[in-house]
C-alpha cells in the first residue's frame, strides 16, 4: 500500500477508494498492549487476523447480521463499507477474565450465568472508560434506541460466535466489538473480530490462544492464531 492511509490504528490501516462509501482495511503485524506500553512486530500476524476477522464476518452475515465487510482484496486488506463509528468499544463476556475478574476479585474462568454487556466509551484523555448505555445518550453520543439496537445485537452476535467456535473447540471467553453507521444510517458492526479482539481458549486444554499471549508472554503468539485459522478453516470444511 503506497498511498499515506487515512487512519492508522494500532494494528490497522485504513486507505480510501474510488468510491467514498467503500475503505480499504489493511491488518498490520503490530501488537501493542497496555495502551501502547509494549509494541512488537509479529511476522504473519496481520494476515492471520485478516483471515480470521473474514470467517468470522462471514458468519455474522451469513445469519443476517449486517456488518461493514463486503470482502478480501489481498491476504491482509478487506474492502469495508465506509462508517461513521460510534464511540464506544462494546465487550460481551461469557466467562470471567482481563479486566472484569480484577475489578471483582475474583480469579478467571468463571462461567457467567448470562452473557455481560459492558459499554467502554471511546475518549483517549478519559483513557476509555467503563460507562453506561445511558450516559452515552446523556454525551449526545448515542440514541437510547441505538444502545438497545446495539445491546441486542452483540448479544446476537454472541451467539452466533460462541456456537461456531465451539464447533471448533475453542471457548469464547469475551470479545469486543465495534459499530458504526453507513450513509444510509444502518446499523453494522464494524473493526475486526480476531484473537486481537477476543479471548478463545482451548476447550480441552484451557489454553489462550489469543492476544493475552503477548499482554502476559504467555508464549508465542503467530503459531496460536493460526492454531485458530486452521481450526475455523477445518471445521468449514466439515460443514
Ligand atoms: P478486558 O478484560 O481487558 O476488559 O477485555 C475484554 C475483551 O475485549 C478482551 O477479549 C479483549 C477485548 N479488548 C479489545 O479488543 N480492545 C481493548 O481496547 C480492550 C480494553 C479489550
């Protein structure tokens, strides 16, 4: 990609088309954790996780979820629909773990009784912070129906992951998402769904197979994700 992207996040690029309502994502081989704290350069990394976010959209659509993924350009770029995003990082959690698991005391792994819905609203100077659906609304950041809309998508979205992952053994323990608004006001998820983004554990084993590999060096993180890829691929191959 020689063109200066329009955006770069910490493991993504963003590059603009002809057409405005259509972007370019490319998935980088960066990992950072502790808000930049710790960077490295993973060979595969991006490619992988490119892979992974397209099964993964792929699936979401296929069960009539829209979302802003309309397909693969090379290994590491999806042609996106252009959004306005919502400022907010909405996590679903299924079991306790990160961050949930150290504000209550308690040690990871527990089966939740019902999926969590935590709003984190997008402000770097705030450093992200846990809030309300309400106070959102009370930003002007969100409609109260958009949070519902939201809420009961994730969950949706939940489902449908933690069952196909499952199929694969894998254990959706939490993840996070992102949403944004097309031109005409739809609704879509956005960003990526990897093991960036979500925490999967072996279901036989317990072991991470995600980014928690690099957040606490628990070993090495590219043959793990695509433990993840082949998984998916080989589970689609049995369908
Ligand atoms: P947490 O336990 O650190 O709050 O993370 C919950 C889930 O959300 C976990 O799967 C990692 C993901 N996540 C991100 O993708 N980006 C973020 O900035 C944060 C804080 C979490």
């Amino acid at each position: 990609m020689e063109a200066a992207p329009l955006y770069a996040g910490k493991a993504k690029s963003l590059y603009p088309t002809d057409d405005p309502d259509q972007l370019l994502m490319v998935y980088r081989d960066d990992a950072t954790a502790g808000n930049g704290a710790k960077h490295a350069r993973l060979a595969g990394k991006g490619e992988l996780n490119a892979a992974i976010s397209a099964v993964a959209f792929g699936w979401l659509e296929a069960e009539g979820i829209p979302t802003h993924f309309l397909g693969r350009v090379d290994p590491v770029t999806h042609r996106v629909q252009a959004l306005r995003m919502l400022p907010v990082e909405v996590v679903v959690r299924n079991r306790l773990a990160g961050s949930l698991a150290s504000r209550l005391g308690q040690p990871e792994g527990m089966a939740l009784p019902e999926p969590v819905v935590e709003f984190y609203y997008k402000d770097d100077a705030l450093g992200d912070p846990m809030v309300l659906g309400e106070h959102l609304v009370a930003l002007g950041k969100m409609d109260l129906d958009q949070v519902g809309r939201v809420r009961a998508s994730a969950l949706a979205v939940n489902r449908i992951l933690a069952a196909r992952l499952g199929r694969a053994g894998l254990e959706l323990v939490d993840f996070k998402l992102e949403y944004g608004l097309s031109r005409g006001g739809e609704l879509l998820v956005g960003d990526e769904i990897s093991p960036d983004t979500a925490r999967l554990w072996d279901r036989a084993t317990g072991e991470r197979l995600d980014k928690d590999r690099f957040r606490r060096d628990l070993g090495e993180l590219v043959p793990a994700y695509r433990e993840v890829l082949d998984r998916l691929e080989r589970d689609h191959a049995t369908l």
